[in-house]
C-alpha cells in the first residue's frame, strides 16, 4: 500500500502522475498564495488520521494546527528553498524532519536577477514602451551600464553564489553582507547590511524570509544605497520596505528598484505601480521547468530516503 501524500501547491498533470506513482496522493493546492487554506484543511479533516508526508512550499507553510491534526505524519517537504511558514517548532516537539529543495532552481533565480538588474539599469521597460511611441534615442539621456560596476549581495547562500558568479561575468567588484561570513569566496565582507548599502551600485537581496530579516531593506539603507543606486529583490517580499522604497522613488533617492518578489503577494504592490523605474516580475524566479522537475525529483529523493531510514538530503531542522 502506497503510503498517503497531502499536496498543498500546485503541481502540473504530468508531476502529479510521476508523484502518484510512489504516492497515494490528496491534490489539494491552497489557493491565493495560502491565504485561503480551505482546501488542504477540507483534506486534514477528512484524512488527517492517515496522512504520512506533505508537499508545501515556504509561502504556503504548514501550521501548527495543521500538523497537530496529522498524528502520523512523517515527513514534510517544500518545493522550492523557502520553508519560512513551515512552523518548524511544531515539527521538532513531534520529531518530524522538514526538507527544502535546496540546489534545484538557484541557477533560475540567479538568471533572474541579473534579468531584471539590466532591465532595472538600462531601463528597458520604457524603452520598449517609448519605441513603440516613436522614441528615438536622441530623445532621452543615455542609461548606465551595468559592467565594472559594484554588485552588494546581502546573503551569501546558494543563490547569492550563483548571483556572485554571473556578476563576475560583467567584470563586477563583489561585496557582501551574511549570517556566514565566507573568507573563501575572496568577496569583500561587510559587517552590515547599511554599510554594504553604502559601498554598492546594486543591492541584490538573497537572503532568507522571516522575522529576522523582516522590512531588513528600510530607508537607512536605501538612503545609503543613493540616487544612482539599484535595488534588487529575488529573495522574500517582506525583507524589503515597500513603502519606503515609494518614497525612495518618488524623492529620487535611489535609481530603480527590481522586484520579483513584494509584500502581500499576489496582490501588485500598489504604492510602486506609478513609477517606470520600478521593474516588476510575479515571484517567477525560480520557475522554470527545468528548476520545477528538479524540485519535485528532490522531493521524491528525501521521501525514499526516509521510507528506507536513510540520512535526508536537505533537512533545515
């Protein structure tokens, strides 16, 4: 007998096929980013006595009181790195492992982040807007370039390696600011997020979610960051201060700014929508195909591991 899998994202026909061989499976995606819960609880409750493993992500999570009506889960897992609304005390006090799946779509994210600082530098959303209304480029002033310039990377995880990495391809000087200082890399440390602000042309966030880091981005920083800097937020939404960066923004106190992740997702936030200099993308990082299938394959990988009492791959508690 299979054992029974509670699925709390979405995932495509062909995921929940692959899934479904190893899995007796409740398909039960939370719908507007977890905000209503009521199809995975309809589950809980009707299943909550049998479920075995749960399928989440970090936005999504899994509550305290989710948990407490599961009394033999075994395993909870996440699609994606992020697990910041997994309560993971709840977990440890029932002595359920939580994995991630971590290494399967950094090299995604790092893609888009560098995707979105050049279009946040070289302003290309106006650009391509203006074109199609005739602009010429005689009409504007000439926007920056982005090689040989000062890339500050607050989080030096992972992803903030494979960032490093592509920004060394523009010939960037890199800095960075992390809970793990990492001498190896050869980058230049900082010992805070506002002095790293203060050194960088572009400021690219990539650290983990969660009360630490909460609103981590706030006016001292962004006033430190300066008129001719760059924004730039692939991490979590509420690292950054939305309605500081407005401000920011409007008083031209920085350049641009470039989201792919924001506050109270998936509603756009609306206090940057009137500025052409904010560069907006829908927490698409990390979804590609490629980086999808990687995480559902790393998911079935720490379920086959635990079903044969084997270490877990990527365990975060």
């Amino acid at each position: 007998m299979k054992p029974l899998l509670l699925v709390l994202v979405f995932l495509s026909e062909e995921h929940r096929a692959l899934v479904s061989e190893r899995f007796d499976m409740l398909y039960a995606p939370n719908d507007n980013l977890g905000a209503d819960r009521s199809k995975g609880s309809a589950q809980i409750a009707a299943r909550g006595q049998d479920i075995r493993f749960v399928l989440t992500n970090g936005t999504n999570g899994l509550l305290a009181s989710e948990i407490a009506a599961m009394p033999s889960l075994e395993l909870i897992c996440t699609v994606g790195v992020g697990f910041e609304n997994v309560d993971l005390e709840a977990a440890r006090v029932r002595g359920i492992p939580v994995c991630n799946a971590a290494g399967t779509n950094d090299a995604a994210v790092a893609d888009h982040a560098m995707a979105i600082l050049l279009a946040a530098v070289r302003r290309l959303p106006f650009l391509n807007d203006g074109v199609r209304h005739g602009l010429w480029r005689d009409d504007i002033p000439r926007p920056p370039q982005v090689s040989a310039r000062r890339m500050g990377i607050f989080g030096m995880g992972a992803i903030g390696r494979q960032i490093a990495r592509r920004a060394q391809g523009f010939d960037m000087q890199i800095g960075y600011h992390s809970r793990t200082r990492r001498d190896e890399l050869g980058f230049q440390w900082f010992d805070d997020i506002v002095s790293l602000a203060q050194w960088c042309d572009f400021l690219v966030i990539a650290a983990p979610g969660g009360k630490a880091t909460y609103h981590a981005v706030n006016e001292p920083v962004l006033d430190a960051l300066g008129p001719q800097g760059v924004l730039v937020n692939i991490a979590r939404g509420t690292l950054v201060d939305t309605q500081a960066v407005a401000e920011a923004l409007r008083d031209k106190r920085i350049f641009a700014v470039a989201l792919d992740v924001y506050e109270h997702e998936p509603t756009p936030p609306a206090a940057l929508l009137e500025f052409e200099n904010a560069v907006l993308t829908p927490h698409i990082g990390g979804i590609s195909p490629q980086a999808i299938h990687a995480s559902v394959l790393r998911f079935l990988e720490n379920a086959e591991q635990h079903l044969a009492g084997k270490p877990l791959l990527t365990r975060v508690n």
